[in-house]
C-alpha cells in the first residue's frame, strides 16, 4: 500500500495552480519564514537534509492557515569550491555539473510536497544575481565608515574633507596611520592619493598571507589544507603574502556586537559571534628598538593588561611582522628565515590552538622599556600573529600563561607584580590584586592601575588607550574560476570600478581550470578578456563562495527587477526575515557577513532594516545507521556480528557496508559480493539460523560511511506524507537525532489507519469514496478536537513539532473508539494536520465536498467551553511506561480511580502473569500501576 499516487496528484495540481506562488498585499500581514541557502552538491539530498525544509514548511503553512501572507522561498548557493574541484577531476564546466545538481535538488525538494514559490527561485551563479552581488561590491568599494555618524558615507565625501582638512577632525575606520594637511593632499599624485584611500575603503586591497602551493599553483582554502600538505596531491603548503581584496567588516565590529542583544537567538550562537568578534579594552604601548644598522624604530604594541609593564621582560613579534627584517641581526638572519619558513607551513587556526612545546628565535636586537630603561630582548615566536593587535606584544611571563610557557622553555626573566603571588609554577592570570614593584602603578588595585596608566601614556606620549578587536577584516579574494568576477580594471596600478551600466560583467569560457602556475586565476590566461583595448587589465580574481549568500534573503523578496537589487517597498513588506532555521555550523561565518552586508545596505538606503533575521533556530542533525561487517585480517574470512564478543571484534577488520544491503542487521551477502566484487570467494561464517549478520552502530549520515538513506525512495513507499511526520516525529528539532529505518513505519500507520477509518479503503485509490456524516458532535467529541487544536497550536508556537505528530495519533485512537466520523469534527482537524500532512489532508477536504483549496481554510480556534468538562482524563503507566488514557468524572476518589483502572481490561495486556503491588494516583495528573 502506498499513497504515492496521492502525492503527485496534488503536487501537479499546486504546481499547474500556482498555488504557493506569493505576491505582497498590504491588506493582510507579511510573514517571511527561511532555510539556510543550500549549495547543490551531486550526491543530492538524504534524509538528514529535510528536517529544516519540512519544519519551515510546516510554519508557513501554518501561518498562512492564520491569515499571513508567506514568503518561504528556495534558492541555491551555486558559485562554490566543489563545483570547480569537480571541473578540474572531470573537465566539464562547473555550469553544467551544477545545473544537473540544482534539477536533482529541485526534483527532491518538490517530491517531499514543500511548498515553496518555484518562481522566485534564485541561484547565485546566474548573471542576472551576481549583477547585484557586484553592484553591492562596488559600494562597498565607494564608500567609508565614519565612526562618529556610525554609519557608511560615500568615498566622494571623504575626499572633499581631504580637500578642506586633511586627515585631522575625523574618526574614520582605517589603518591608515600617517597625517597629512588639506595642501599635501591637493599636491599629492593621483596614484599617491588612490594609495591613501585604499586604507578607508569599505571594499579594499592589499598583501596578505595565504596558503600557497607550488605544486599545484594555486591558493588554497583553509579547509584544503591538512598538517602542512594540500588535501589534493599531499603537496608542501607555505603561507606568503599575496595581493588580496578585503572587505573592512572590523568597522562594523560594535554594532554586531550590540546589535545581537536584539535577536532571538540561540544564546550558544550569540556567545560563538561574540567570541569571533572579540571585543578587548586595552592600551597601545610605544617601545623603542635600535637595530644593528639602522636608526632607532617604534614597536606599537597592544596590551589588554597595561598595568603589568613593569612585568615585561621581553617582545615577541610576529614571524610575519615587517619590522621583523630590520630588527633582526645579521648573525641572527639565517636562523629567523628558517623559522619563518617553518611557520610559514603551519595555519592559523593551528597557531590559535598552540600546545606542544614554544617555539621561537630570538632577532639578537632589544627594545627599551618606556619607564625604567631595561633592555628587553626581541624575539618571533609562531603563538603571536599578525592579525590580532598590532602583531607585537610585550611578554608578561607572570601573569600570561603562553609567555610563562616561552619565558621558561628559552631561560627568560619571570616576574610577579601583584602583591603575595608567585609565579614559579606557573602565570597568575587573575585580573585581581594589589600592584607590587611597578613604579607609580605600587599599592593600586589592577583596575585602579588600568585607568591611571592608560591616562600617564597619553599624557607623556608613550601610548594611548585603544580598543581591539579579534574580529579580522574578510578577505574576499580567489584565485578560482566559478566565482563572481570583479568588476575592477586596473589602470597604471590603479583598481577602478566598472561603470553600472557595463554588469553583470560575466564569466568567459575557459578552457582550462587548472590555476596558472604564478597564484593568479584561470582567467588570467584569457589574455583578451584580461586586456582592454585602452591599456587596461580586468581583476583576474573571483569573489567567494559567500558572496552571493550574504544577500540572497533581499533578492527573494523581488528576484526579477532588473533596475535595483530589490525594489525598497517589497523589502519593506517583507523584511526582517521573521524565522530563519539552519546548521549550527554557519554560526560565524554566514550569519556574521549577512548581518555586515544588511548593515551596510542600511547606511546607504538600500535596506529598511539592519538585521536581517530576527529569529534563528538551529535545526539538530539525523546520525546515520551504519552497518560493520568483521573479517579476518589474515584471510577472506567474514565472521556473523552475532557470533563475536566485543574483544574478538577488536581483533578483527570492521568494514562498513552499504545499509541498502541490510535487512534489520541481517546481510544481504549476494548483494554484498555484487557492490564489492574484489571479496567474490571469501568465505561467511554464518549463526545457527543460517543467517549473516552485521553490527549496528549510530554515526553522522555520509556516503563516504555507506549509511545514506535517499528520501526519494522513502516517498515512493510508504507516501512523502509518512515521511514528513516521521521527521518531525523524531524528536525535538533542535536535538540531534538517530535515523532508525523502522522508525517510519508507525507514522505509515497511523496514516493508514487514518485512510481506512475515513473512507473505508484499505488501498489509497482514486475512487472518490469517503465516511463522512453530518450528525452533530457529542460533547466528548468536541472536547477532543477542541483539545487536539490548543495542543497543536501551541506546541506548533513553540516549534515542539515532534508532540503536535503525537496529538494527531491520539486524536484518531480517540475518534475511532468513539467511532466519530462527523464532518464538523474532521474539518477542523484536516486543516490542523494539513501543515504535516498536506497531500492526505487535502485528497480527504476533497472528499468531503471542499471546492476551496485546503490552503486558504482559516486555522481553527478552540474554545475553553469544550475543555471545561465533568471529566478528567489520566495517563496510565505501568512500571512507569505509558500504556493507555482513562477518563472518569472529576468527583472519583483516588481509591475509586484506582478500581476503575483495576477493572479496565486493557491493563490485563500489560501484566503478563505478574501481581499487581500498588497503584499510586496523582490526582489530576496521573495513575501508574507498579507490578512485580
């Protein structure tokens, strides 16, 4: 029995109908529900992948039952690292690999009945989008925060307070150092100028390390980088400077930060955004080298704990930090460049982490402490790096745990400064105490001591206070093909941006997209698409793979206007986004650059809101079931799970198999030996049933694991409709959950039990046939739908979607022992279960006479009347497991709810032969019966 043919009937109709095709009208009340923006990978979706669609599916039916007008859109992230990766293994263009994908997806995503609006569908790698991803770059590029109006201003007026003022009177977001009067600007060269601007722009471009592989020729990403080897090849990775284009998302830093108090998020999410963006209070500190040749030099660097100077016994600069060649001696020199080249294979990330032994060389130069005149020795070390701070750092072995770490490794001076610590087995790092040998700082507390030594360094110029953030600028280059490209030409070392009328610049046909050997792009090879008739040179580079999903949320609310990203009064309507659900692991990444560009879009009016998602859920994973298999290390000789105890299995080969072979944890061995031919002649060591079994063991879903189950083949058996209630039925939505292949049978079911009690068929067939009576309802009756309703309302509220598939269940247990198949029950109820269920709940409307779609039926209300009855109904468990509901008056005693629960013969099926010892009676809450 399936009710496969149930679905496609009312798929066609939705489709043929526009039915979940949405437009603005003011007259009703905008709702804007969100999936994460998938990417369309070739493996297509499995079953862990719908949770989220089928949850946000289920609300905006929901809310559209409520009088909403819903927006619940779908798209595809289509620019990508995997797409590429996949040209250059195959050489088929990344276009066509990923429209074959986004087809399979789509073909998926309609199967499982999700109503989205197919014609607002958008996919990032379409020129038509990317327009506006340019377009948004190129205002980024125009423009320049201004920290005391806390917002963007076009570059244009920058330059005309250039022209008035110089540099002074400004609080700008730049790392720009240097001054310079309104009349040296105006003498300055346009290159000069372009250079100077280029530290104000919002969109910019400098030198930065990224990995590079010379093996390859190419970039690579982080995660395409293991121990110091590139993924591909297992070839040497080294970290060098290479012009890079980045976006200045630190100017946004504060407002990100303040901002998250305003959302509804998971406060897990928000402390991760908090930590990404890391706010520090500190002070900048002058420190004064001399280097063997030349003249004396200015190390700036960044403490969160000025008050521990007097605790500085030496620097350690970044193995990337550009004073390090100056400040290093000539003797020193061959020891700092093979260390800096030991660094260089090493990522950030793994610097982060530290552990393991310091490592580090000194540059055989000192600096000069600003107060007493102690000589401090320089070194470089990896656990400094260059984009935190200033990339320099005075060493507080006392009171720094990783300076106590390197103090003691190389033999360097620790000392205490706050009154009564020692520090011999280790750093106090406590932000507490009373100052001891620190000159002028002696007998204050430390935050006493912050504040007075934040204010000495300003007065006598030996620093200044500051705020740091860990929060890096993002860098928005690669040297890859399937991106977006630039819309920059460089003109005598001078990046332009294209006029708006010349986008969407598109990408050219390569014919090859392997990297060119010197870190550019393919596209460099285009030497025609590269060189402009006018002596200009396109950008070579690609934007990231996050472009396009920094925005993709405002091109749904009006994803065909050719003349603006998005026209401002549907954005307007449709903006924030109300419930946006995705992977926790887009926690920093998406979310931080989706709120920096809704920001900025903001400032410059383009957006009616600052944040973009006001409400988040991150939806849990489904684990896989996989399956071992043991053999022999020494021979082809397979042994039954069964058969093994857990010490024999650890001497033993396990080998996952394919699940689709498995039946229970009973093996498929034909099937076996056809998917993996190389075991054809291996011998099976079977049980006494003759039966060959496999051990379960609950693990993430992944093809690489052989556990991947594809919901396609789900839908055509048991009904996409069993499937979509065995999702939610898994548990709450938030948790992490195993998939248990039988798991779906109950919700079959349930909806087999539903089909038969309401039509009489024990096959779904396309007989118009339904039960349907017109008498009037009981009072019992109505107190079940009535019930049925506020529960499901409400937990629906709550997104505890898992308990509204229980309601369902009980609801038809109740009907059927009332034998209620009255239309002004089953009404209501169609439209509560239409969410989770919309292809039976709407085949069953029709069959009871319902011209009007199912869809547009308002929600129904209970009423408190119906739940205010004489009676009251008691879970009854026995040894604590539920087993069946009573109902009885209001008025039973505990003793005679306990006969009455004696009496019912449905506890008999539950005692098995076993005494009953006691029945203990909650009143209005619950009976549990213990037996032993």
């Amino acid at each position: 029995m399936s009710f496969a043919w149930i679905d496609r009937k009312w798929q066609a109709y939705w489709e043929a109908e526009g039915v979940y095709e949405v437009e603005e009208d003011p007259t009703r009340p905008a709702y804007y529900v969100l999936d994460m923006f998938p990417y369309p990978s070739g493996a297509g979706l499995h079953v862990g992948h719908p949770l989220g669609y089928i949850a946000t599916d289920i609300i905006a039916r929901y809310k559209r039952h409520q009088g909403y007008q819903v927006l619940h859109p779908m798209g595809f992230d289509s620019f990508g690292l995997p797409a590429e990766q996949y040209a250059l293994r195959t050489g088929i263009h990344p276009a066509i690999t990923t429209e074959q994908n986004i087809r399979r997806y789509t073909e998926q995503l309609k199967r499982l009945g999700l109503g989205y609006p197919w014609k607002r569908a958008v996919r990032t790698s379409d020129p038509a989008y990317y327009r506006w991803t340019q377009w948004i770059f190129l205002q980024l590029f125009s423009h320049w925060y201004d920290r005391r109006q806390q917002k963007a201003r076009p570059i244009t007026e920058l330059i005309a307070h250039f022209e008035r003022e110089g540099n002074s009177n400004l609080e700008a977001a730049t790392d720009y150092e240097g001054t310079f009067t309104a009349e040296e600007w105006r003498r300055m060269s346009r290159k000069q100028q372009e250079a100077i601007l280029m530290h104000y722009r919002l969109a910019y471009t400098q030198e930065a390390m990224v990995n590079w592989c010379p093996a390859l020729g190419t970039v690579l990403a982080n995660e395409e980088v293991k121990d110091g080897l590139s993924e591909r090849g297992g070839h040497p990775v080294y970290r060098i400077p290479m012009r890079q284009w980045f976006l200045r998302i630190t100017a946004y830093a504060d407002r990100l930060l303040s901002h998250l108090e305003e959302l509804d998020w998971p406060e897990s999410i928000k402390e991760q955004q908090r930590h990404w963006i890391g706010r520090s209070e500190g002070a900048y500190i002058y420190f004064t080298a001399y280097p063997e040749t030349e003249a004396p030099i200015l190390i700036k660097v960044f403490s969160t704990r000025p008050d521990t100077l007097w605790g500085a016994t030496f620097l350690v600069l970044a193995p990337e930090h550009p004073l390090v060649d100056k400040l290093t001696t000539e003797a020193q020199r061959p020891a700092v460049q093979a260390y800096r080249t030991e660094v260089s294979r090493r990522l950030e990330r793994e610097r982060l982490i530290g552990g393991g032994t310091p490592t580090g060389v000194a540059l055989g130069t000192y600096a000069v402490h600003p107060y007493t005149g102690e000589k401090l020795p320089i070194y470089i070390s990896d656990y400094v790096l260059m984009g935190y701070g200033t990339g320099a750092i005075m060493a507080v072995p006392g009171h720094d745990a990783r300076d106590w770490a390197f103090a003691k490794h190389f033999g360097l001076p620790i000392r205490s400064i706050i009154e009564g610590v020692s520090v011999e087995k280790g750093a106090y790092e406590a932000k507490e105490g009373r100052l001891t040998h620190s000159g002028f700082l002696s007998g204050l507390q430390v935050e006493e001591a912050i504040a007075v030594i934040k204010e000495r360094l300003t007065q006598e110029g030996k620093g200044a206070p500051a705020l740091q953030y860990r929060l890096r600028d993002a860098v928005f280059s690669r040297q890859r093909y399937w991106g977006e490209p630039f819309p920059i030409v460089w003109r005598e070392g001078i990046p332009e941006p294209l006029p708006i009328e010349e986008l969407p610049l598109t990408l050219p046909e390569v014919e090859k997209y392997e990297p060119t050997g010197d870190g550019r792009s393919p596209l460099a090879r285009i030497t025609s698409w590269v060189h402009l008739p006018d002596g200009s040179e396109r950008e070579t580079d690609t934007m990231p793979g996050w472009a396009g999903s920094s925005w993709y949320f405002l091109r749904y609310c009006d994803p065909y206007n050719p003349s603006s990203l998005a026209d401002p009064e549907k954005l307007r309507y449709w903006m924030p986004v109300d419930l946006y659900i995705g992977g926790a692991e887009h926690a920093v990444g998406h979310l931080l650059y989706a709120r920096f560009w809704t920001h900025f879009l903001y400032d410059i009016g383009y957006c009616p809101v600052r944040e973009p998602f006001q409400k988040l859920v991150n939806q849990g994973m489904i684990l896989g079931r996989s399956i071992l298999i043991y053999k022999r290390k020494d021979s082809q000789t397979f042994i039954s799970a069964d058969l093994l105890s857990p010490e024999e299995k650890s001497q033993l080969l396990p080998i996952r198999m394919e699940v689709s072979l498995v039946e229970d944890t009973r093996v498929d061995i034909e099937g076996f030996l056809r998917w993996m031919p190389e075991y054809q002649g291996a011998q099976f060591i079977k049980n006494d049933k003759g039966e060959f079994h496999g051990e379960p063991i609950i693990e993430k879903m992944s093809k690489s694991f052989h556990n991947v189950v594809i919901p396609d083949e789900l839908c055509e058996r048991y009904g996409a409709d069993a499937f979509r209630l065995y999702e939610m039925f898994l548990g709450p939505l938030t948790q992490t959950k195993p998939w248990d292949p039988r798991g779906i049978q109950g919700t079959y079911q349930f909806l087999r039990r539903l089909w038969r009690f309401l039509t009489g068929q024990e096959e779904p067939t396309d007989q118009e046939r339904a039960l349907f009576t017109e008498e009037e309802a009981t009072r019992e009756e109505l107190y079940w739908l009535h019930h049925t309703i506020r529960r499901v309302t409400e937990d629906i509220e709550r997104l505890s979607l898992n308990t509204c598939v229980s309601h369902f269940m009980i609801f038809l247990n109740e009907m059927q022992r009332l034998g209620c198949r009255k239309r002004v029950i089953w009404k209501p109820f169609l439209i509560i279960l239409e969410p989770f269920a919309p292809h039976i709940a709407s085949e069953l409307w029709q069959r009871m006479g319902k011209t009007t779609l199912l869809q547009e039926a308002p929600w129904p209300q209970w009423e408190p009347k119906y739940l205010e009855q004489e009676e009251i109904e008691y879970p009854v468990s026995v040894n604590g497991k539920l087993r069946f509901h009573v109902r009885v008056p209001r008025s039973l005693s505990q003793a005679e709810i306990e006969a009455v629960v004696r009496q019912d013969e449905r506890l008999s099926r539950y005692l098995n032969g076993k005494q009953i010892e006691k029945v203990i009676v909650v009143p209005s809450k619950i009976v549990n019966v213990v037996v032993r």
